[in-house]
C-alpha cells in the first residue's frame, strides 16, 4: 500500500525526540510488514505501546473446517445464519465461519452492537459491507463504512466496529497481506492508467483517534502451535493515543461503486474483474456494467474448468440472470470447486442473447488451495445446488 500519508502531529524528523507542550515524550512505534523491508507507517502514542497488563485466553468462535468431500458444487445461504435478533451480535466475536484454508478464511456476520477492541495478528483482513453504515475505530483514526465498501485493515491493527443499526459483514481474512494487483501498480506503487480504479477512491483516516482509559481489554487474534488461536491482552492505557502518524501502511475503505468495468467486444474473463490481491487467492467485484458488443456476443460467461483454483461468489445485490432457476439470490455464496466444469444454468445461455447490460453485484474470490466448509458454511448449505445443470429447479 505504497501511497503516503500524513495524519496529526509528527516530528520533522523520524526517530528523534518528540514531546507535547509540557515537555512529556511521545513514544514512537513502528507499524511495518516483512521485517522493516516493506510498507511502514511510524506512530506517535502518548503512552507506552507495549504496556500489557494482562493475558488470558480467549476461546475462539468455532474455527474448525470439513473437506468439501465428496466433492461438489455448494449453494450456501448466508441469510439463514442470523435471525432478526441481532442486537447483541457483534462484528468480530459474532462472524461465523464460512470457508476456509490455510491461506484465507470467510465468515460472515450481521452486527448491531459494537465490537471489542480486536487485532488481527494472523494476517490483513477485508471486509465487504453488504449493507448498513457505522464507524471502523481504529488507532490510526476513524474510517466510515457504508454499504458497498471494501474495509481493508491491516495485520495487527487495533480497531472495533461501531455501526449504525444492523450491517452485513463479508470478511475475508488472510494469512498474508491483502493489496492491489501488481499489474495495476507502476513500479514506484502508482496506480497506473488501465487500472479499474485509483488513489482517489482510497479513504483513510482523517485525523487522530484520542481516547483516555486503563485497563482496555483487547482481543488478539494470532498463531500458536500451528493454529489460529486467540488471546485477551489487557493494556495499561488506551491503545487509542496516537496523536499523529505517516506512512504508507494504514487501513482504508474502497467502495464498489468506484469501480470502473473493463468490458470488451466478446466476454470478459474474471480477471478484468479483480480488486485485490492476497496470498494464493485473488478477490475480484462483478458491478452493474454493459455488456459484449460483438453482434454475436453471448453476454453470460461461457462454462468453465477451475483447472488451478476454488471459486467462491457471494451475491450481493442485483439480479443474476446466468443463475436463474438454481435458488441463488442476493446473500448467497456459490463454491466451485477445482475439478468441477461449471457456467450458467440450463436456459440462461439462450436468454441472454441481445442483453446490453446486466445489473448485478457480487464479490468473487478464487483461492489456489481447495477450500473447506466452516461451521456456517455447513449450517447454510441447501443441498441441493449440484444438481440444477442437470435441470433439476431449485426453491
């Protein structure tokens, strides 16, 4: 994430004294990836960073996974995973896991109540808001969130949701960092002219975060014995004091609306579609565009071997006519697995035939690992949806 900024108050100088206006230090801490051999950002707290107090153990939601064996298509229905009370649900103790490998992991979640205070020591995390509004807390400072945004936070950040009424999480958690493509970057890290979007549609904090407290309890997700388990850190003083920080590691938010289409004479593969990057998976967002122009275009994708890769679709919004008579809808996700020929249903091919434009919203992420079936993943599974290019209709 290579694009500098600049929040609050920092010293002309990195690595130097800094101090308020009675005198006191500020304390520096360096936030950087791969060993201080890539992006970084230098933080300046009012406290001492390191300042625990405290460590328990913190058990957790079900983390466990299943083989997709034998192997089939799914049809999962993620709205069937939260009933209507939702007031207690929070955004980081509430996701219930969907997908999963050793490389990423999807869960999903509907919040109303605010978050404990969280770090994601396993890996980047990017958070797709299907829908609802509320405030991302983070020590970086304060990142709004509405519906259609990209909420990408960084490994180890300190932070906790806050929405406004229900929202919809997506999240997907990496074991690695989550970034754009290469192919979109200049080799300084400048968004370069092909790329579907740009600097501009990145939103970071403002301004600084200050909070006072003692004894803040923060929950830690991390390694340990070749898992991924969790720890409740309590620090001496809010983790939120930064008065100022720069760098070019932050969190931010990109909303799919931003996202400009590549389209062409014939269909487009997926990869036109990708947004970010991560370690053996890709995520890429179809949005509401015009479609093939060629007069003998066929405007659904052709079908399809994943030779190399799991396919996950999450429906977000919109009508999907290549899946017409399957039982997908918007909250659903689709898993096609590697060794499974898939494309649209029987009919679609013929129906779209002239169709100019297609209005339709769904994140995509393909993973170079098989993927595993997580407890909601298990729980939303209808059954069914293997069977529908055989012509079976799905309710």
């Amino acid at each position: 994430m290579a694009y500098y900024r600049r929040v609050g108050e920092v010293p002309a100088t990195r690595h130097t004294q800094f101090r308020d206006d009675a005198g006191r230090l500020r304390y520096e801490e360096l936030m950087g990836e791969e060993g201080f051999s890539s992006d970084s950002s230098l933080l300046y707290h009012r406290t001492i960073p390191s300042s625990i107090v405290g460590s328990a153990i913190w058990d957790l939601p079900d983390q466990s996974t299943v083989p997709n064996h034998p192997l089939k298509p799914r049809h999962l229905r993620l709205h069937d995973l939260f009933g209507d009370a939702v007031d207690e649900v929070d955004a980081v103790t509430g996701r219930r896991l969907v997908l999963g490998n050793g490389d990423v992991r999807l869960a999903y979640v509907v919040a109303a109540a605010a978050s404990p205070y969280y770090r994601d020591a396993v890996g980047d995390e990017c958070v797709y808001v299907e829908s609802g509004r509320g405030a991302v807390e983070t020590v970086f400072g304060v990142l709004p969130y509405r519906t259609g945004d990209f909420v990408v936070i960084p490994r180890a950040t300190t932070h906790r949701w806050v929405p406004e009424g229900p929202s919809r999480l997506y999240a997907v958690e990496a074991n690695g960092h989550i970034a754009p493509p290469e192919r979109y970057l200049s080799r300084f890290g400048q968004f370069l002219e092909h790329a579907p979007y740009c600097e501009r549609d990145l939103h970071g904090p403002a301004r600084p975060l200050l909070a006072s407290g003692t004894d803040v309890e923060v929950l830690v997700k991390h390694r340990a014995g070749g898992n991924i388990v969790g720890t409740r850190f309590v620090y001496a003083d809010h983790p939120f004091d930064v008065v100022g920080w720069d760098g070019c590691l932050y969190p931010y938010t990109f909303n799919v609306e931003d996202f400009m289409p590549i389209t062409g004479k014939v269909h487009q593969p997926p990869p036109v579609h990708q947004v970010f990057a991560g370690d053996n998976f890709v995520i890429c967002n179809f949005v509401p565009r015009e479609v093939d122009y060629h007069p003998l275009s066929v405007p659904v994708p052709y079908y399809h071997s994943n030779v190399d890769s799991d396919e996950v679709m999450f429906y977000a919004a919109g009508d999907y006519a290549a899946r017409k008579g399957s039982g997908i809808g918007v909250g659903s996700v689709s898993l096609h697995p590697g060794g499974h020929a898939h494309g649209p249903q029987p009919g679609a091919v013929e129906a779209s035939l002239g169709v100019r434009s297609v209005d339709e919203l769904a994140v995509m992420v393909d993973t170079f690992r098989p993927l595993e079936l997580g407890e909601g993943g298990t729980a939303a599974d209808d059954g069914e949806y293997a069977w529908v290019w055989a012509g079976r209709t799905v309710g």
